[in-house]
C-alpha cells in the first residue's frame, strides 16, 4: 500500500504495521519499541502524548475537551504513573464558534481539577476554513511512576475488565449518524486514576491497558504479542450493555471492536484477582486467563465451548472515534 488510509488510523491491524513497519523503524530508542501507554523515564517520571480528532466532537457523555483530558491521564496511569502535568494544543478550524469553544475548554479543566493535574503549557493553532474538522486537539503529560509493570506474565494470570465494553464506540457512532434507540447510551468516557491506584496495590500486577481504537479485542492481543504466552477470553464473562448489544444488533458490530474509553484491562496474578475485581467496583469482571497455549494468540471460548481465534480489527467499521 502506497497512500495513508483511514484504515491505518483504525487502531487494528493497518496502524499496527504502520508502526511497527515505519515508524519504530526510524528511531532506535528502546522505551519507543516497548508500546505502552505512556513511556517510564529513568524510574521516575511518565510521559505521554496523544491526538483527539473524534467526529462529532460532542457526543452522549461527553465532549472532545473531555476526551483530550481523560484519554493522556489515563494513558500516564496505564503506564504505572500518577499524572500531574498537562499541555494542550488547539487547532481550530476558522469559523469555530467561541461559545463551543469555551464549552469545550470547561470540560478539559473540570476533568484536569478532579484528577488533580495542572495545565501548564500549550499552543493554539488556526486553518482555514473546510481545511480541518473544526477542532483538533493535542494532549501530553507528565506523572510520576508509581508501580513498574511489563509484559512478565505467568500461566493462568487472570485478565480483567473494569466494566462493559463498546460504550464510547457505540455512542459516537449513534451522535454521528443520529440514530436513535431505547434508553440513554452515553459514552463510558472517564478518569481511571482511581481504579489504577487500586491495582497498583497489587504486589501481582503485570501489567494495565486502556481499550480504546480497536477495542477490548485488538488491545488484548497488543497486550500479548511482544510475550510468549496466549491469551483466551470466555465469552459468557464478557460484559456488555444491553444498549451497546442493541445497537450493534442492528448494525452488525462487534462489541468487542467497538472502542472505551474509561476502561481498564488489568493482568494480574489469579490468586489477586478476585480483591482487585471486588475493589475496582461491581461492574468489574475476570473475562479471561494466560496461557502457554497459543502463544502470542487471542481465542475466544464461547458459549457452547468451541475456540475461536481472534484477530486484530481490519478496516474501519467506525473511524475517528478519539
């Protein structure tokens, strides 16, 4: 393939290459190779950076001001860090009104107040008008590492879920094309400082990951590629939504392709599973285990049973979603 697609910014399979075939490539620093969330500097500090270009930027639950904050926040405690420091990049399109700008500007302070993080630095770019999307934003931070994780796992470690999946996917996908069902379905976009704290208590954690572009699905084989072990989900333990079901229903999605973004996958050792699931809350749930089968493999066992291997999303059944 010789041209940039949307594909390749789907999250699945496409920006993997990307990435793996071009970019790192092209630098030699080891912390860049290790993809994580955010990258652990000299044992002390996390850094982390990230681009928010989601279509439409407000959305049931929340906003593209939101999104900006929650999404760098959480990637620093993803890594094991606790946040404290943010910037923030503007680029507005001409024409932007103000009033959603302000509007957007409280959502990224309100979530920066809650988490305990100064903004502290930023730029503010303008493109012609029908030459962008309206708004762009840009977000990276600095926190304090807090617990060392990796990709050390062992067999029968347990995977976790802090809650259902699909929510954030699914509900920019409804405000995009203006569908409308049953119910409130808002996005599950949220802070996770405080669940990640409680895994970091974990003398067991491996290792924690946010399932944003590619979903639960994609970012649980990121989470074992670079290991020598396999990964099986069961299908009967994965939480979804009865809204989020709805709607893909209809649309033929798979929820666990659809994106989060205020949810947490956690691989920690079985015997710490249950505690840290009762602590992150009554949504939280084991949806799988390690294994030495298969390795570096996602499978899913469903209901009647059978194995089903699992591959990284292709295409992009629903682009620009963060």
């Amino acid at each position: 393939m010789k041209k940039i697609t949307l594909d390749h910014g789907s999250g699945g399979q496409l920006t993997s290459d990307l990435i793996d075939e071009l970019i790192i490539p092209s630098f030699e620093d080891p912390a860049l190779k290790e993809l994580k969330d955010g990258a652990v500097l000299n044992d002390q500090l996390v850094f982390s950076t990230d681009s928010f270009i989601v279509d439409p930027w407000k959305f049931p639950g929340g906003d593209i001001g939101k999104l900006a904050a929650c999404g760098t926040i959480n990637d620093i405690c993803m890594a094991g860090g606790d946040p404290k420091y943010l910037s923030c990049a503007l680029i507005l399109e001409e024409g932007f009104d103000i009033e959603d700008l302000k509007q957007i500007l409280q959502s990224l302070s309100t979530v920066c107040a809650q988490a305990g993080v100064s903004l502290v630095t930023g730029d503010t770019k303008v493109i012609e008008r029908q030459k962008g999307n309206q708004i762009f934003i840009n977000t990276s931070g600095i926190g304090f590492l807090k617990k060392k994780t990796g990709y050390q796992y062992q067999e029968n470690d347990a995977v976790i879920l802090s809650g259902s999946m699909g929510r954030h996917g699914a509900s920019v996908f409804m405000a995009r094309e203006d569908i409308r069902i049953q119910g409130e379905l808002h996005s599950d976009c949220a802070l996770l400082k405080e669940k990640a704290f409680q895994a970091f208590a974990c003398e067991g954690l491996r290792i924690l990951r946010d399932p944003t572009r590619g979903g639960v699905a994609t970012t649980c084989i990121e989470l074992i590629e670079r290991s020598d072990f396999g990964m099986e989900l069961w299908e009967d333990a994965l939480p979804v939504d009865k809204d989020v079901e709805t709607l893909c229903s209809i649309l033929g999605l798979d929820p666990l392709y659809l994106a989060c973004e205020g949810r947490m996958l956690c691989i920690v050792d079985q015997k710490e599973a249950a505690d840290l699931c009762s602590a992150l809350g009554k949504e939280a749930r084991i949806i799988g285990r390690i294994t030495k089968d298969h390795p570096k493999k996602l499978y899913l066992r469903t209901k009647i049973g059978a194995l089903r291997q699992l591959h990284k999303l292709t295409g992009r059944p629903l682009p620009r979603i963060c």
